[in-house]
C-alpha cells in the first residue's frame, strides 16, 4: 500500500508548484528593524534582537517568541 505524501518534507524537485525557496524571504527581511504586531520591536541579524514567529492563517500575525506562549 502506498503512503499518502508529506508535504513537509517535499524536495527541490517538488518546488514547481509556485513555492519559492526560503532563501528568498530571508533577503527581503535582511537587517530590517520592525515593530511588530505584537508591539515589541525586532532588529533582524542582530546578536541581541527578539525571534520572531510568523502566525499563518487568513490573515497573518508577526509576533516575538516571548508573546508566543
């Protein structure tokens, strides 16, 4: 029997269904300072800046790991 696929662990070769590698959402936000949703502000490559986590949904929720839990 074959075992339904997991989309969590798809390959290069998976990637023409229009996704983008990550590599691509790391230069946008390179060195940017943001405040986000959340109210905190994060400086990104930044020794001491906050994590961030990026809520996904309908719409979507930018908030530092701190306010995560």
């Amino acid at each position: 029997m074959k075992q339904a696929s997991d989309n969590r662990h798809q390959t290069q070769e998976d990637k023409s269904d229009g996704y983008e590698d990550c590599e691509k959402l790391k230069h946008l936000i390179r060195n940017g300072k943001y405040v986000l949703d959340c109210g905190h502000l994060v400086t990104l490559n930044h020794n001491l800046g906050n994590n961030i986590a990026i809520i996904n949904g309908r719409d979507l929720k930018i908030i530092c790991t701190l306010c995560l839990y």
